[in-house]
C-alpha cells in the first residue's frame, strides 16, 4: 500500500528529519475547535490521539488530543486550540508525519520516498539514470527515470519489468521489454 498520490517528501539527506504528507486541513468545524483534515494517505489509522504530526513547510509540531471520522474525513482537536477562530488560522496547511513514524509494509512493497532517488540499472549493470518521479496510473505506478543526458524513460512498475530493488546499494535491477528506450 502506498498514498494514494506520491508521498511528498521533505527534509534532508544529511540526518535531518524527512517529512511525509498526509493531508491537508481543511475548514473549523464546530464551536470546541475541531478541524477537518483531508487525507492524502492510505493509513490513517497512524493519526490519533496523542500522536505528534507537523503542520506546514516549517514542520511545527502539534499534538492531536481527539480524532473522530465526519463524512469521508477526519475531525481533529489540537493541544491548545479550543475555538473555531484558533484551529481556523491552521486552514490550509500541510499535515506530516515523520518518515520514521511511519507503518511498515509488508515484504517487497516500498514507500515512493524509498524509491525516488535510486539508480535504474539494466541486467547488464549498466546505468539508465536516476528515478525522479513515480506516476500513478491506476493499474501500476510508473517510474520517471532521468538520465546524465537525453530523454526520460518511463519504467512500468511491474515484475517483468522491474527485478529487484536494493535500497541498501541504492539501486533498482530492471529488465528492458522493447520499447522502453527512447527512439526504439
């Protein structure tokens, strides 16, 4: 299982934090500052109370002190927020959590953050370039792999396609079906 879009990342390579989306907070609700959150998420059993989620591109930390589901979304209460005029000003904003924070999946499924960023490498060992993007098409997601210089390729997330992945090495083994290369 993965978001139902690619999980957009933030943070940094060098040991800080990378931050996951997970939704994006809509209007107050009520008079006890209540908010809705639409989730962007296929996990939302992960936001409950007392669980610390970031808000916005700055990451600021909030505690989530209730959680109930109201018409296909989540209502949320915030430490500290007790009236629709308070959680109001937190309309708009990005929801995250901790990439760390996140559930485990099970043996041979990837999180996008995990694959973008990897080496394309052919049967052969020889580079294609670097995944950038994964678009989700409904049947299976596709892999955006930008090489050093010419065209992208678009990689099928599929078996016959994809071999192997090796997030150790940094890398994912892929099988070339005819086509794939551009100008074949």
């Amino acid at each position: 299982m993965m978001d139902r879009r690619p999980d957009e990342t933030t943070g940094s390579p060098q040991g800080e934090p990378v931050f996951l989306e997970v939704g994006w907070i809509g209007r107050p609700h009520g008079v006890r500052g209540e908010v809705s959150l639409y989730l962007t998420t296929d996990f939302p059993e992960r936001l409950q109370p007392e669980v610390q989620i970031f808000l916005g591109e700055a990451h600021i930390p909030m505690l989530i002190r209730a959680r109930r589901e109201h018409q296909g979304h989540l209502l949320l209460k915030f430490d500290g927020y007790d009236t629709p005029e308070a959680v109001g000003e937190l309309r708009n904003q990005t929801v995250f959590v901790r990439a760390d924070d996140r559930p485990p999946l099970p043996e041979g499924e990837y999180y996008h953050h995990q694959i973008i960023g990897l080496q394309a490498i052919d049967e052969q060992g020889q580079i294609l370039g670097k995944v950038t993007e994964i678009l989700s098409t409904g049947s299976n997601d596709v892999y955006v792999v930008q090489p050093d210089s010419g065209a992208e390729i678009l990689l099928p997330a599929t078996e016959e396609v994809i071999l192997d992945y090796d997030l150790e090495q940094g890398h994912i083994r892929v099988h070339l079906l005819p086509g794939l290369l551009p100008g074949e």
